[in-house]
C-alpha cells in the first residue's frame, strides 16, 4: 500500500516541479500534492496562469 502512494506521488509531483516555476508558482509547491485535492487546484492555477500569458 505504501509503494502505491510513492508512485503516485512520484507521478503528480517531479513532473510539477518541472512546471511550477514556468507558470511563476514557488516549485515547493509540488510538495502539496501529497493532498488529493491539491493536484486539480495546482492544474488550475496554472491553466488560468497559461490563459494570462496568452493574452500577451
């Protein structure tokens, strides 16, 4: 059960570390995907981050 939470883990967060700081969010950040709910809110901040870099 445990291995089951690292690989989910591993899956959300290493590629969040990559992509927080793009969207200008402290890459610490990812650390919070360890909460489920976390991971939709993180996508959403930064969909609404990408649509602001759009419009420029």
């Amino acid at each position: 059960m445990e291995s089951i939470f690292w690989i989910i883990f591993a899956v959300t967060a290493i590629p969040m570390f990559k992509l927080l700081p793009f969207f200008g969010i402290n890459k610490y950040w990812a650390f919070t995907c360890i909460i489920p709910i976390a991971v939709p809110i993180l996508a959403w901040v930064m969909a609404i981050k990408l649509q602001e870099l759009e419009k420029r």
